[in-house]
C-alpha cells in the first residue's frame, strides 16, 4: 500500500529503523534519487560517464568529499536516510545493510541520480496505470544488451525498468515523462523485449516480476541501477549504492524538475 508521507518524516522514519521497505509510491509528488558512494580519487571518471549517459544517470547532485547531507533535502543525511544500502569492495557485493556511517570517510564523494519512481504518480494522475504500485511491488528491472558509453574504469550495460501498458496509454506516457529529463525522460523502448537481450520478463534481474494483462506492451524507461553496475565495474576497495527500489527521497518535488 502507498503512503502519502511527507520527504521528511519519510527519512525520520528511515533512520529510526521504521520503514525498511523500498520507496516506490512513498511521498508522492517529491524527487527519488539513486545514491553512489565512491573514493574522492574516482570520483571525476564516474561523474564523466554520467555526463556521457544522462538518460540512464542524470544528475541531480554532488556532494564534496566527506558531505553527508544534499542540497535536495535539507538535515537529511546520505549515512542513514535510505532503507537499506548494498556495500561493494573490488567490486563484489558483500552485504546490505541499513546504515553506513561506519563506512563513510571524509574523502566519499557522494552521487543522487534521477530515479523513475519520481514520476510515477504524474502517469498516475494522466490515467496511465503503473503496476508495481497496483500490486505493492517493487519495479521490474533488467539488464540490457544496449552498452552504455565508459569512462575510465567504469563501463556498464544499459539497465531498464519496464511498465506495462496498452499501446494508447504507452503513448500517454511518452506525453507525461519526456519533460521529467532529470528522472529518465520518455521510454528508450516499447515491445518487443527481445531487441533488448530480455529473454523473460517473468523473470527481472531486479526488483520484482508484475502482471503483464492481454493487450499490453511492455515499456521499458533507462533506470540509475546502471550507475551501479557502473560503480563495481572498476573494482574500487569500497563502493556504496542504495539496494535497488530503496531510494533516497529529496525535498526536492517533481515538476520543479521539468523547470531544471
């Protein structure tokens, strides 16, 4: 079930250990963002390839070495404020955990990436259906066979979240997100799964399956996991990353995107 919580309390909640659930239809309205931690030194390579690969990685902050709260959301700290993070060394995942000040140096540089959860309720209000929030899910998400462009040592498969629609209501939502540029824009592809190496879409390499109804296509819409397929690409000692579908939530709202 959604809720309609405030940015604020929603974080509150998070750090006292309240909500350990992902975000997807959680503070309607505000910005989600896609978190990477990764060492000062490797810092300008990764914010190259997100320059390279906006669709997938757009830019919604930076922080300096050693920053821990966004100009997004103010008293917010990147350490706690997310359900729960994935810790990488040399580019392996070894746990999940739900707070990483422990981890946390002052030469951590800090990426919040657009994340498409933040127009999920613009389709809602268009009559466009979505889903995952229909079913409590969290989004489906696959691994393409679409390369993104490197920099440095980071490389990275494109990676996609798919919606499942009727072909007009595909079209509807093509209208709705292409001017949210900053949470992924318009669709990279409709139908046909194969074209993008997707071999079975019962079966996501994240998030959740969902119902695919008669009459439906799938949609498919660049997602800022890539970022993080990016990020352990170049088997750093330590790299952060939200686990998927558990966002950071900004204060920042969603149309303000659209004059950005």
């Amino acid at each position: 079930m959604t809720q309609n919580l405030s940015p604020a309390q929603l974080r509150e909640d998070i750090r006292s250990g309240k909500w350990t659930t992902p975000t997807t239809g959680v503070a309607q309205g505000f910005v989600q963002a896609n978190l990477v931690m990764l060492p000062r030194d490797a810092a300008f390579h990764f914010l190259l390839f997100c320059v390279r690969n906006p669709k997938p990685c757009p830019i919604l902050d930076v922080l300096d070495p050693g920053q821990v709260e966004p100009k997004i959301a103010k008293g917010a700290d990147l350490r706690t404020d997310l359900p729960k993070y994935r810790v990488f060394e040399q580019g392996k995942l070894k746990e999940e955990v739900e707070d990483v000040r422990q981890l946390f140096h002052n030469d951590t540089v800090s990426f919040l990436l657009g994340c498409s959860f933040s127009f999920e309720a613009e389709l809602v209000a268009a009559g466009v259906p979505v889903r995952n929030l229909e079913e409590d899910k969290n989004v489906s998400m696959y691994i393409t066979n679409r390369d993104c462009d490197p920099s440095g040592p980071f490389s990275a498969p494109l990676v996609v979240t798919m919606r499942p629609m009727k072909p007009k209501e595909a079209v509807r939502a093509i209208q709705v997100t292409t001017r949210f540029h900053l949470t992924h824009g318009a669709p990279v592809h409709l139908g046909s799964p194969e074209e993008l190496g997707i071999k079975d879409l019962g079966q996501p390499d994240f998030g959740d399956p969902v119902t695919i109804r008669p009459g439906e296509i799938p949609v498919f819409w660049a997602c800022g996991v890539t970022s993080q397929l990016a990020a352990t690409s170049a088997s750093l000692p330590l790299i952060i990353t939200h686990a998927p579908g558990h966002m950071f939530v900004s204060d920042l709202r969603d149309e303000h995107l659209t004059l950005l």
